[in-house]
C-alpha cells in the first residue's frame, strides 16, 4: 500500500463490503473511467478500471444489493452537471470485486442505469441506495432535491 498522486479531487466515498475496512473512491471530473480502494488510513490499495464507459462528472459512489441477491455492486454516480445542462444522468452498476493481491482490476461487465429528474435538469452530488428495497437516491442542489430511481432499475 501506498500514496496512489492520481487520486486528486476525490468525489464520494463509500465503504467496500467485500473488502472490509477498505472504503472505494474516485475522482470528480477530468479522469479517466477508474475507482480506486483505498484503507482505513487513506492509503492506496487498488485501482479498478471500468471498461466502455466514459467519465465525465461522477460526483457519488455506494455500495449495497443489485440484482442478484448474494452478490454486493458498486454504484457509480455520473450525476454531476455544474452548467445544468445534460437531460439524462447515468449510474453505472457492477459487482464488487474482491481485491487480493492485485493492484489494478479490469471490469467489463458494467450496467448503465438511465434517469432524469422529473423537475427539469438538476445538479446532483449524493447517491445513496437503501439496502431493503434496492431502490436509489439522488440528491441535488440548488434547489435541493430528493430523486428516486426505483428497483428494478430499467438499463440503458
């Protein structure tokens, strides 16, 4: 483990389920389509390249039930929209892979979750699931508002 310098606006934090006392991050904008896992100190684990995507605002990230009972995903939240300009916001679902050994992880197997708000186009900054429904949360602001994307969510 060590100091990982690529890991420069660090935009939402979750805790990883698969990977206990690790916690999954990344960055805002201007990155390539990467989260990273990091310890309970901050310290660099592993880098997780997501493939087919592109990375333009992610703001938000968690971690909890998808599809597939057992199985735990990550959520990456493409919800930023500082100019307020992008109708449809993406998340992109995945299973959360257990890190062992490896310092750098290739995924493919990438759902992209569709939604808009039904107020108009919003900029958002958190995204939240609840775990008993497998529904999701969005949060924005100025105005503030509350969105739910509920289970099962339809894919792109």
């Amino acid at each position: 483990m060590f100091r990982n310098y690529e890991i420069n606006e660090a935009s939402g934090l979750a805790a990883s389920i698969n990977n206990p006392n690790h916690f999954w991050t990344h960055n805002d904008s201007g990155d390539r389509a990467r989260i990273f896992l990091i310890d309970s100190l901050g310290q660099f684990v592993a880098e997780v390249n997501l493939l087919n995507i592109v990375h333009h605002d992610w703001e938000d990230i968690a971690v909890g039930p998808g599809p597939i009972l057992g199985l735990n995903y990550i959520y990456v939240g493409e919800i930023g929209d500082n100019f307020e300009r992008r109708t449809y916001k993406n998340i992109y679902r995945f299973v959360e892979p257990f890190i062992n050994d490896c310092i750098e992880v290739r995924i493919d197997q990438i759902d992209t979750i569709t939604f808009r708000s039904s107020d108009g186009i919003k900029d958002a900054e958190t995204l939240m699931i609840d775990p008993p429904t497998r529904d999701l949360y969005v949060l924005s602001k100025h105005p503030v508002g509350v969105y739910r994307v509920p289970f099962p969510q339809a894919l792109k």
